[in-house]
C-alpha cells in the first residue's frame, strides 16, 4: 500500500509535541501499539513531511553488543547531521551526551525504534538516560520519540515507578489498528465493487492491522477466497509463523501454557471453569490475569449491568489476528508440519462462515465506539438450563449499548438477515428489563452484513 491511510490525530499529536520541542524546550514521545499497527511508517512520515525544519535521526535497537549499534547510530549522525561524532564511541550514553550537546544549538529529531530491546542490550541505558534528559532536556530541542511493540516491557519501563524512565515521557500515543471506516477506504480502492462479505473477511483475518492489510492487498486477496488461500500458501506464507513470532517476545519461556489458555478461549471455552476442565488444570486465574493486565491480549466480559466482582466473566481475546491464528494455525499446526496446507484451507473455508459471525459482532460494536454516541456497550446475558428439547435456554443479547443522551439499545447479530427472530429478540430483552433497565424502554433492531 502506497498511500497512508488514517492516522491524522497521532500526526496531529506528533507534530504538535515536535514543534514544542523546536519552539521551546525537548520532548519525550512514547510510541506504543502491537507489532504490524504500523508506529515505525508513522513516524517515518512524520520525519518525511518535517524534513524541510529540521533533520531527523532513526535508531533501531536490535539484538546486537551495544558497540555495534552505537557504531551504526553515529554513522546515522555524521549523515543525516553533518556533525563530528570522534572516533571510539562505543557506548550509548556518551553518544547521547553528544547528540544532546548539538541540541543546545539546533533542532532535530530522534526516533529511536524497539526500544525496549535495549533491556537485552545494555539495561543501563534507562538510567543513562534519565540521568542526561533531567539534565540536558530544558536547555535543548529535541524532539526524542521511542517506540516499542512488546507490551509488556514499554508498560513496566515507563510506567513502573520503580524504573529510572518512570513519568519522564511527555506524552503517550498508542497506535490502533485501523478504523472501520479506513478498513471501507482500503479495500475500495483495490477492488471498487467489494462486497460486505469482502469487507467481513479482510476484517475477520488482519482485525486492521497495517501490516497485515498491506500483505492481502498487495497480493490482490480481496475476497474471501483469495484471503484464505493466501492464508494457506505454504511455508512462505507471512502468516503462519505470525502469531508465534510475535506473542513469544511477549510471554517468553511461559508461552506453552499461555498459549494453550488462548487457544481454548478462541475456540469457545469462554470462562476460568471451561478452560480449566479442558486442559485438566485446577487454578489459571493466575495466568488469565496476566494474560489480560500485564499483556493485553485478553480481557473480561460481564453483562452490561453486571457489577464489577461480579463472578459471571467470560473472556475473549481482543485483537481479532490473534483469534484467527489460534482457532486455525496453532490448532491445526500438524497439518502445516506436514505440509498439508489444502486440508488446513478447506477447514477454514468451512469454519469461516461460524467464526466470521463472530467477527460481525465486533465489527458492529467497533463502528459504535467510534461513533462517539455511546457511554456502555457490551453484551447480556443470564445462563439458563436445559429446555424439554435438550437445547440450551440462555438469553443472551448480542449487543447493548446506552448512549450519551441515557437511551437503550439492544441488538441481535447475524450474518443472514432472515435469521433474525424480532420475537425472540423481544423476549431476551424482557428477561434482560427484569434485572437491568426496569424503567427504560429499550429500542430493539436487528444487524446483518446488509448493515456493515
């Protein structure tokens, strides 16, 4: 993909904080979002529009003795600064120094990428830098933004107390995945006459994902077939290895039993009991609280209503990559081992229909939130029994949501229009009015592809 899409508040944000650094004194950016979100082609763009003010400097933090990467970084100087960097610099902290004493007098900026990995590198370097910037940072005008795309480590670096970089940032941008509305843009100008359908399944596999997006349309995958046979491609495909590389770096030698958790929750088992019985462990509130607060990947789901120690939880994983890769590469990963990849496509081919329904749902509540009309939305529901057919008898309302104005509203979802029962619909709401929202008419609709 060529053209930049979306993006315009954090390049509004970025270049608001870069002009203060110029104007007045030194800014701190912190940078944040999953890998793939796309933080790096931000900030490219915003050193590529801004090149004509003042210069700027990129620095990626790879796993590498800091000597090499210092030498690498002051090739970067003599360059893109034209400045004398003497010869023997081996550690960040003196090149730092120096880069902050030409700050004294001119402007520019510094991209520093995978910062974190400094961890691994040099852990000093976080002390060396608060040290400088408390010192240099009112004196000088540089505009320092640091990215990072392992969760967990950015969190604990900048918002631990206990850790030297803790409150030193100005400001924080994390990068989304992109909007419905771009998801619409991007799939419009690769194939003009998209279908719903086309739209559901670029959503359903990448969740907006730059990256991710970049890959399919690149490759002219603008349907559902196309996207899954990609999907499938073979050893070469980009996203078979996608998950594991990316949530590995994330929970490192405890990846086996974290993703044996989120594996069982993409496939269903939706509550701390369900996913304990299926993998015969007594206790994984441990893990499954980790899961959600220190990495993100999942989080709780109560009824709207519900109060906060309420025990009816279900949990879902957030990013809707994730959940794809798990319901179909990690499950059937045998299948890839072998190179059996036709027999793993036709498994996604017939499973899509269920788990893109899925996807519809979070679609939906997706475009709500960036409506901005709403203060709730979530889900309801009140496990039941067992009705005389031997079926389930749980009311479950797909979406609910209140909005700004105290007005409520209660959806049912479905890929097919015509499976929409407006009577059964009508009778979940009122079980759902005899414990929540009494006195509040509640306005009742369908949604279906026809309304993406």
């Amino acid at each position: 993909m060529k053209k930049f899409y979306d993006r315009e508040l954090e390049m509004h944000r970025l270049q608001e904080m870069q002009g203060q650094a110029y104007e007045d004194y030194s800014r701190f950016v912190v940078l944040t979002g999953r890998r793939r979100v796309g933080k790096t082609s931000l900030v490219y763009r915003l050193m590529e529009e801004t090149k004509e003010i003042a210069p700027s400097l990129y620095f990626f933090v790879g796993r590498k003795t800091e000597a090499a990467l210092v030498k690498t970084y002051c090739e970067e100087v003599r360059s893109k600064l034209d400045e004398y960097v003497p010869e023997g610099i081996t550690g960040f902290r003196d090149l730092l120094q120096l880069l902050l004493e030409i700050g004294k007098r001119r402007r520019f900026t510094l991209f520093i990428d995978e910062f974190q990995e400094f961890e691994y590198v040099n852990a000093g370097v976080f002390s060396d830098m608060q040290d400088l910037w408390d010192r240099y940072k009112k004196e000088t005008n540089v505009c320092l933004i640091v990215s990072g795309s392992i969760f967990s480590m950015i969190e604990k670096i900048f918002k631990d107390e206990e850790q030297p970089l803790f409150g030193r940032d100005d400001c924080t941008i994390k990068l989304q995945p992109f909007t419905t509305k771009t998801m619409r843009e991007i799939l419009g100008d690769y194939k003009t006459d998209y279908t719903n359908e086309d739209l559901l399944a670029l959503w359903t596999i990448t969740g907006g994902v730059a990256r991710y997006v970049e890959q399919l349309m690149n490759n002219r995958c603008t349907n559902v077939k196309k996207m899954l046979h990609y999907v499938c491609s073979g050893g070469d495909s980009y996203f078979i290895e996608e998950g594991k590389s990316v949530l590995v770096q994330e929970f490192g030698k405890q990846y086996g039993t974290y993703f044996s958790i989120l594996d069982q929750i993409a496939h269903g088992d939706v509550t701390q009991s369900e996913i304990e019985a299926s993998l015969g462990v007594s206790s994984l509130g441990g893990q499954l609280k980790m899961l959600e607060e220190k990495y993100g990947i999942i989080k709780k789901k109560r009824p709207v209503g519900a109060k906060e120690g309420s025990q009816t939880v279900r949990y879902e994983i957030q990013d809707n990559f994730f959940r794809f890769w798990f319901r179909y590469i990690h499950r059937y990963s045998s299948l890839i081992e072998i190179q059996n990849m036709p027999a793993l496509e036709k498994i996604m081919v017939d499973d899509y229909p269920t788990f893109s329904g899925i996807a519809l749902e979070r679609w939906f509540r997706q475009k709500m939130m960036e409506s901005c009309r709403y203060k709730i939305i979530g889900g309801w529901w009140k496990p039941g029994g067992v009705n005389a057919e031997g079926k389930s008898d749980e009311f479950e309302i797909d979406i609910v949501a209140e909005t700004l104005e105290g007005e409520v509203e209660a959806y049912e979802v479905k890929r097919n229009q015509k499976k929409i029962s407006s009577e059964r619909l009508k009778e979940k709401v009122e079980m759902m009015q005899r414990h929540q929202y009494r006195s509040k008419e509640v306005k009742m609709a369908g949604l279906s592809m026809d309304e993406m």
